[in-house]
C-alpha cells in the first residue's frame, strides 16, 4: 500500500491545484477524465487508503522507503511527461 497510494494521492492533489484552470479546459472529453480526480468518490478512495496505511500498524520507518521511492517514480512520470519525454 505504501508503494501504491502516492500514484493515487498525487493524481488527487495535482486536480485540486489545477482545479480553476481545468473548469476553463474547452477541451471536454479532457475535463470529464479528469475532473474524476476531483469527485468525491475519488477523494474518498484516497482517504480510505491513507486510512489502512495509517492504520496498518507499522512505524513510518518501515513504511517510508516504499513511499518515498514510489513517489520518486511519480515525480519522474511528471517530470517526463512535462518535457515531452
């Protein structure tokens, strides 16, 4: 779970930041997908998951490298697709 939920929590933090300029996207088909990212059901799953990790009783030192490096992973995936890579 710790390698999963920063693919999930990330895609749900970047719709809140770009919350404004998705409402003005003229582009349709792209803001129904990704105001997806926005809807409560989402947000919701989101919780839940950080929920079981929380919840899974194991110390932040042991869960950690999992969510650091699948973050990393994440920022790479972004960092790709801003340069067109």
């Amino acid at each position: 779970m710790a390698a999963a939920l920063p693919c999930f929590w990330s895609y749900a933090e970047i719709a809140q930041r770009h919350k404004d300029a998705l409402e003005k996207n003229p582009v349709q088909v792209y803001r129904r997908w990704a105001s997806v990212y926005l809807s409560e059901d989402y947000l919701s799953l989101v919780r839940r998951l950080r929920g079981v990790l929380d919840s899974s009783g194991l110390p932040a030192e042991v869960l950690w490298p999992y969510f650091k490096q699948a973050s990393l992973y994440e920022l790479k995936f972004w960092e790709a697709a801003y340069e067109g890579h």
